[in-house]
C-alpha cells in the first residue's frame, strides 16, 4: 500500500496535538483537584488537631507555592510518576514506610487497567458485530417493516440510561433467574451483564449511522449501475458501498469506544468491576488527589489513543491521506 509524507506529517500532527490535550487536561485535573477540600484533613480525621494536619499537608508538598506543586506536577507527568496515594490501600507496615513503592499511585491505577480494557473491548466488539449486520439490512430494504423496527429497537438503545439498565439485568437476570454474577471478575459470566449495559447506546447509535451511509452511498450512480447489473442488493450493500460508507461509521465506532470507556465509571461501581472507573469513584470518595489524578491520567490517554488509531484508520479509508 503506497504511503508518502503526507501520511506520517498528518499522523505525527494528531499526535503533537494529543500531547497538548493530555497536558491541557490534566492541568485542569491538577488545580481543580486543589479546590475539592484539604486531603490531610480527610487523611487524620475531623478530631485532628491543627498542628498534625499542617505537619501532613508539609510532608505531602501541599504547603509549598502551588507554581512550585505544578512545577512537579508536570516534572511527574512527563516522567511517569504521579505521586503516592495519601490513603488508599495503605496496610500499617505500608504506613510505616516498609513498602514505599506501594505508595505509587500509578501503578496502582495500572493494575486496573486490564480489567476496564476487557469489559470496554468486549462491550465494543459485541456492539459492532451486532449493529453493522443491521445496517446492513435495515440499508438494503428500506421503508420495509423490517427496517422500521430496527429503527425504533436503535432508537430505544440511545435513549434508555445505562445505570438503571444495569439494574434491571441485574434484577432480572442475577437476582430472578440467577443465569449470571451480580458481581465480581475473572470468568466469561461477569463480563455479561456489564457489557449488555454498556452495549445499548453503541448498538443504536452505529446501527443508525450505518443505515444512513450505506443508504446514501447507494444513492450513487456506481451503485445503481452494480443492481443494473443483477448483483443482489445484499451484495451490494455489503461488499460495494460498505468500504465508502465507512468514514462515517468508523468515526462512531471511536465516539462510542470513548463513551465506553467514559462511562465504565458508573457500571464497574454497580457490578463491583475491579477497574479504573471503580477506582476513580474510590479515590474520589476518600479525596485522595494524587491517585484521582493517576485515574484520570489513563482514562485520558485511552481517549486520546482511541481517537489516534481513529485517525489511522481515516488515512487507510481515504487514499487522499495515505497517497497525496
């Protein structure tokens, strides 16, 4: 497949750009995080006197200048090293400082990434293996009953809310018939439910995007010449205008992975999925900074990866960006 320089400036662009962004997101995350309440009074407690909490927040850096907070804060970032947790997980010998590199809170955060990466890549695959065939159909016949009720069950899946979902399968399918966990990790059985949860919004929103595409695509006269021709309107849809109809359903396949990943932050708290949005509504409820911000870090970098490899994807579907 020919590539030229064009290629890789646009590609090394939305990169540059994705660095910004992490940063710019980040620094937000950084100075809103100082705003929330003092983490060394939530650390010792309400009862604790005001000597021991300015001694914690000194040995935490808090009673430094906030440009020289920053400072390190963005020396952290570039290094990879986001501070230690100021409470969470923390055992008395942890305390005691016999096992300081359990204070780190990225790894910590990153130990949870495998988790939130097999429920966002499950829910994303079973979405787009179910909504793409009914594109597809709802394409080749439109107006037809079939295409009808495909559009209200795609309607549906936009609209219902996610959480109350959850709970629904939950009620119905863990409680009532017992078939699946109510929670927990580690089998095929957990990732079920959560990723159903997750699944309703993606399946609409790419089979709706699909249907339109394909049904303007075939709109064109290539395609009126192809079913001139006798190829069946299956195949056609399927092989001739799927491929440029693509640009558009790739994109909501990204936007959808984002919401994803996004909102695993709700799902994982109900059905106790031990990943990073767990973790972050974790860090939030004990206000422990450092470990929100290794948090937030990942799921921004998931993003802004997500939305790269979107972006490769567009170079491959239009020639334009890949020769020139």
């Amino acid at each position: 497949m020919k590539i030229n320089n064009a290629f890789f400036a646009f590609i090394l662009k939305r990169l540059l750009n994705s660095v910004i962004l992490l940063v710019i997101v980040m620094s937000l995350v950084f100075f809103a995080n100082r705003q929330i309440g003092d983490p060394a009074r939530m650390v010792l407690g309400n009862g604790a006197s005001e000597e021991a909490v300015l001694n914690l927040r000194t040995q935490m850096g808090l009673e430094d200048p906030m440009s020289q907070q920053y400072g390190r804060f963005l020396y952290g970032l570039a290094t990879g090293d986001l501070g230690k947790t100021f409470r969470f997980g923390l055992s008395d010998s942890v305390r005691a400082g016999n096992d300081a590199n359990a204070l780190s809170t990225l790894p910590i955060a990153m130990d949870r990434l495998p988790a939130t990466l097999i429920l966002a890549g499950a829910t994303i695959i079973f979405s787009v293996l179910v909504a793409l065939p009914l594109g597809l159909y709802a394409a080749a016949r439109p107006r037809s009953p079939p295409d009808r009720a495909i559009g209200v069950l795609s309607l549906a899946g936009v609209s219902i809310v996610e959480y109350w979902f959850a709970l629904v399968l939950v009620l119905v399918f863990a409680v009532q018939f017992a078939w699946f966990p109510t929670s927990g990790y580690g089998t095929v059985a957990h990732v079920v439910l959560p990723a159903l949860a997750l699944s309703l919004r993606p399946i609409g929103r790419i089979t709706q995007i699909a249907r339109s595409s394909l049904l303007d695509e075939m709109a064109k006269p290539y395609i009126t010449a192809a079913k001139g021709r006798g190829i069946p309107m299956r195949r056609v849809a399927a092989v001739h205008a799927l491929k440029n109809a693509a640009i558009p359903i790739v994109t909501t396949i990204g936007d959808e992975t984002i919401n994803v990943v996004t909102g695993v932050i709700i799902i994982e708290t109900i059905f106790g999925w031990p990943g990073i949005g767990a973790l972050t509504v974790d860090a939030l409820s004990i206000r422990d900074i450092p470990l929100v911000e290794a948090t937030v870090f990942l799921l921004v970098l998931m993003v802004l990866t997500i939305n790269l490899l979107v972006d490769v994807a567009y170079a491959f579907l239009n020639p334009r960006l890949r020769i020139g």
